[in-house]
C-alpha cells in the first residue's frame, strides 16, 4: 500500500516532485508511469476508490468499524493532495470567475440585512466577523479536506449565532432550532462581506478533488450553501430582495461601479 500511494505520487510530481517530466538519465530509476497532471481529477477518483478496497480488506482497518476507515481515508487524501495541491489547484482556477465574484462583492456592499429579510436578533456584527474570518482561512489550506473544514466552521459559527437568537424571543413564543430559512440569508450577507480570493476556484477544487461521501455529509450541505451563496451574488438583482424598488436598486448599483471605477 505504501509503494502504492508512493507511486501515485510519483506519478503526479515525477522525481523531480514539480510535476516535471523525468530526464532521460532518470528514465530507469522510475517504477511508474509519468502523466503529471494529466487526467488528473480521473486518476484521484481512481486513486482513492482503489485506496478505500484496500482499507476495507487490509487487516488493519476490515475489523476496525466505519469511523476508522473514514478517519483512514481522510488521512490519506490530505497526505497526497497536500503534496500534489500545487498542480491539483493551478487546474481549477478560474481567474475571470473570481475576479467577477469579488468585483460583485464589491458593488453589493451596499446590502443590508434588512434587504435580505435578516431579523435585527439574528444579525450579531461581532459574532459575524468571526464567521467570516473562518471562511477567509479557506486559503490558508491545501487540502479540499482542510478547507471544507473553513467552510463548516464558518456554518457553524452562523447557526450558533441564529440559534443564540432564537434563544432571545420573548416568553411565549414558540422556540426552535434554527433553518434554512434563516441560515442562508445571514449565510450570503457573511460570504459577500468575506469576499474571499479565489473563492470559486476553492470550490471547484473541493467539487473535484474531496471525496464524494464527506460531501453527502454535514459537510456536504455547507458546501452546497456556499454554492447558492456564490450564485445569488453572481445574479441578484432587485427582484431577489423584496423591499427594495428596481430604480432603487440601479441607482445603489450605478453609485457603487462609479466608486469602484475610481479607484
């Protein structure tokens, strides 16, 4: 299994470990095949579908329970995708989508929670800034593991502040957790006030490179709210926000492009 994943590797990064193909002289010192990136979301699929038959029968992890191996499998894809991010990543960036979603972060700073229909109990400034540095750490990682991870914690940090303000309604009042109505607009107002750098490339790469069954997770329902988030900012227009008129609406959006045009 080792040689396995070690081979793998080499087959990515070559034995220079750049993602360079081998020198002539380095040909007969190789016991892989070099493709470098090529096919290389394909041959991750592979990878780690072979990986997980070989947890499952391996002595080690058969008898183990379902815990270990997800543990093992979480384990082994941060260990490779930490060592081949660099060429992993440079395939999924989109610089003219992340440039149009932060340039739209920009000209919608002029939202409030009240045009997303946020209760004044459900917005805590200070507890939303926490969420929006989790989310901003998202760079900070290699791994689509690790920041999957920014993305949950920043979810998290969300739901307690809206189930904090549930707990504040008046005596009475029914109480309960709160839901995806609630959660995703305050969840689109952190995400456009993050404006995080290359935030739909971090996407595209957790998409393509996380594995499928953490993405039918908990995980998995933060991912797709990061998602809807990223698409209402990308498209939004008046008719997305209730109590805002369309010519309103413009002349918000005329005054934020000629600001941001200046600079």
């Amino acid at each position: 299994m080792v040689d396995f994943v070690r081979r793998f590797i080499g087959s990515v990064l070559g034995p220079n470990g750049d993602g360079t193909p081998p020198l002539n002289s380095q040909l007969g010192k190789c016991d892989y095949e070099f493709y470098g990136s090529k096919d290389l979301r394909m041959r991750c699929s592979g990878f780690s579908y072979q990986m997980e038959i070989s947890f499952e029968e391996h002595e080690a992890w058969r008898d183990r329970g379902e815990a270990t191996l997800i543990s093992a499998r979480n384990g082994l894809e941060k260990y490779v995708m930490t060592k081949i991010a660099d060429l992993a990543f440079k395939g999924e960036i989109d610089d003219e989508q992340d440039r149009r979603l932060m340039r739209r972060c920009k000209l919608l700073s002029f939202i409030t929670p009240e045009m997303l229909e946020i209760k004044p109990e459900q917005y805590n400034e200070t507890v939303l800034q926490i969420a929006q540095e989790e989310l901003r750490k998202i760079n900070s990682y290699r791994s689509p593991g690790d920041k999957v991870s920014c993305i949950v914690r920043c979810c998290s940090v969300v739901f307690s502040a809206l189930n904090l303000a549930r707990g504040k309604q008046k005596e009475g009042e029914e109480v309960s957790r709160a839901g995806a109505d609630d959660f995703l607009p305050v969840f689109i107002l952190v995400v456009l006030k993050a404006n995080v750098p290359r935030l739909i490339s971090n996407s595209d790469y957790i998409e393509h490179y996380r594995n499928r069954a953490d993405l039918m997770s908990k995980s998995g329902y933060c991912f797709a709210n990061l998602r809807s988030a990223i698409e209402f900012i990308l498209t939004a227009d008046h008719s997305v926000f209730g109590n805002v008129e369309k010519s309103e609406f413009d002349r918000m959006m005329a005054r934020a492009e000629a600001a941001l045009d200046e600079k």
